[in-house]
C-alpha cells in the first residue's frame, strides 16, 4: 500500500465513524476523527518500524552477528560459537 491509499483509508474510516456514530446520537466531528486515526497509524508504523528495525530476540541478535560475520568475510570462527 502507498501513503495515499492509507491516508484515503483513514479519511474513510474517520467519515464512516462520524456518520455510525451521528446515526447513534453522539455529535463527532469527521476532522476530529482523522487527526486521531491519522495518529494512530503514524504511532503504529513508528512501533512497527522499531521492531523490525531492532535485535530483539536473543534469535535476531545471533542472526545479526553471523549476518556480520559473512559480511566481513572472517568465516574462519566456528558457527556454534555465536
């Protein structure tokens, strides 16, 4: 998905809530509702771009020192010492 099919969902979903939530009889301004979506999903691609970003999982941590292990060429160390 590019940046503005998901801008176009959230301005969707924040339209489709004011209405849902008129027809209930709670007064929600769709502007409102965009800049909250528009943060969540700003906060859910930084939360996500930080996991993947990061050896989190002792896993990762050993997959990253083998991953620069083959990338300096040094592959005389043996693999189960990582």
């Amino acid at each position: 998905m590019t940046k503005e099919q998901i801008m176009a969902f959230v301005r969707l979903l924040a339209t489709m809530t004011a209405t849902c939530l008129t027809m209930l009889g709670i007064s929600m301004d769709a502007d409102t509702l965009y800049i909250v979506f528009g943060m969540a999903v700003t906060v859910a691609a930084m939360v996500w771009a930080w996991w993947k970003n990061n050896n989190l999982t002792d896993a990762a941590q050993q997959a990253q020192e083998f991953l620069a292990l083959l990338k300096s060429g040094d592959l005389d160390r043996d693999v189960e010492e990582i």
